[in-house]
C-alpha cells in the first residue's frame, strides 16, 4: 500500500463524481474507491488523510493515479488567479475539494475523445464499455483498456454490435493502424499536437483541444468548439446568450494563461451547481 499525497483541498468523491456517474468498466467507482487496472494488475484507490491510499502501491500505479487524479495541474495557482474573476470565483469557492482527473494514457484518452463525439456522455460511456468488455481484459472489478495493439488487429465487424457508428469504427481503427507515436507527442508544443492529431481522419479540432486539456494538461488548453464548454461560457458570461466557436475562442483570452482550468472548473460548475 502507498499513500499518495494530494494538495489539499481535495475532496475525493467530489473530484471523481464522472467515474460515479459515466463508467466504462475500464476506471469503477465501487464500494466508495475507485478501481483501474494499471500494467496488468488492478489497483484500488481510496481517500485517505491528506490523499490517496492506492493498493497495490507500485511505481506503475502511483505515476497512473498520480495523472488520473490530475496531479499535474496547477491548481494552487489557478485558485490564487480565480480570486480576481468574479464569477470563476464563485465556482472555485462552492467547488472546494474539486480537482479535475485527467485521462492517463494517450490512445485511452483519444479513444474516449473519438466515442462522445456529437453523443451524450452516458451513451459514450455505455458504447466504450461494452468496446473495453470485448477488446480488454477482465480483473476483479475493473478490465483493463483495450491496447492499441488488439484493436489494431480487430476487424471492422466487431465493432458493429458494440454499438459504433461506421464512421467511429474508422476513425479508431484508423488511430490504432495509424504510425503516429503518441508518446512523443508530449515532447511537442500545443499547436504542433494539434497538427499531428488533426492529420487523422476522424479527429478534428475538438478531439485535440480536449487531448490537450484532459490527458497533456495543457495550460492554455481551450475546447472552444465543446458545446458543454460553449453553454457554461454563455451561462456565466453571456446571461445565457447563445455564443458561436469564433466567439467562445476569442474569449479564451480572458482566461490566459489558465484557460484549461477554467474551462473544467465552468464545466464543473454548470454540471453540479447549475
């Protein structure tokens, strides 16, 4: 067992309410812990003083957990920031404990990304369970995510029952056969992962924006085109005015250089405070 320490504040069931709410089976909220599979073994996390207990406690799982529970945002600095806008303000302070996760693993997060294109989170998250129940492998409670490598050799067919379009089917057969190193893309600079990803068929602005934001970390992340990030800006900035994607972009500059941050924490805010 290893104890994970967390800044402080940090509200574990807060923070984790998407994994009670959207499982895929791949990362499972179960009897108040949160169980993933991690380099072939599954780990359970559970809240502990000042943290995480996360057992079994290997180097493997505690750099997995440490991502998953978004330890690599900034968010003291953010807080610190926030205080200066009056409504992000509002939201960091109703929203205390609150840290965003982070997908861990770059072809997860990606596949994730490509399943809630233009669908609900709920009906994203039921396709890719039953995608990670065919392509993964079954622990206790949770199944290990899909490698690239197995969905690479699947055929088109096997996606079909599993409830993908044929154009999704594609665009993550596409990603697994694709030569593109995701690896090395976090060596490279915002706009040239944007470039990198976006020369794949099926994955536009949106699905690298949201790559940027929610497995890279990206400071200056900002998925102007995400129709949820879309209505939380109309909400809180706009007296609920519909806003265009040249519009919520531009916007972004009011949130430099926090801009992830704050579209997670508005995300946030709109889900859970209204």
């Amino acid at each position: 067992m290893t104890l994970l320490p967390i800044p402080q504040p940090y509200d574990f069931e807060l923070s984790l309410t998407r994994f009670r709410e959207w499982s895929d089976g791949a990362t499972v909220w179960h009897e108040d812990a949160l169980h993933r599979v991690v380099a072939g073994t599954e780990v359970r996390i559970e809240p502990a003083p000042g943290g995480v207990r996360i057992e079994p406690g290997s180097p493997e799982a505690v750099a997995e957990v440490s991502r998953l529970l978004g330890l690599p945002l900034d968010l003291e600095s953010f807080r610190a920031w926030a205080r200066e806008d009056g409504v992000l303000s509002q939201i960091v302070e109703r929203l205390a404990g609150f840290r965003p996760t982070l997908n861990p693993l770059p072809f997860e997060a990606l596949v994730v990304a490509i399943t809630t294109q233009q669908i609900s989170l709920r009906a994203a998250a039921a396709i890719r369970g039953r995608f990670v129940r065919r392509f993964g492998v079954e622990h206790e409670v949770a199944w290990e995510f899909p490698t690239r490598e197995r969905v690479a050799s699947a055929a088109a067919e096997d996606f079909l029952e599993l409830g993908f379009s044929r154009t999704k089917i594609a665009y993550v057969l596409g990603l697994a056969r694709s030569d593109l190193d995701l690896d090395s893309l976090d060596g490279l600079g915002d706009d040239e992962v944007v470039a990198a990803l976006t020369a794949l068929p099926g994955l536009g602005r949106w699905t690298a924006d949201w790559y940027l934001a929610r497995h890279l970390a990206r400071p200056a992340a900002w998925p102007a085109g995400d129709l949820g990030v879309r209505k939380a800006v109309a909400a809180f900035y706009a007296d609920g005015r519909p806003l265009t994607i040249p519009e919520v972009r531009s916007m972004g500059d009011r949130f430099v250089p926090f801009q992830n941050l704050s579209a997670q924490y508005l995300l946030a805010g709109a889900r859970m405070l209204g």
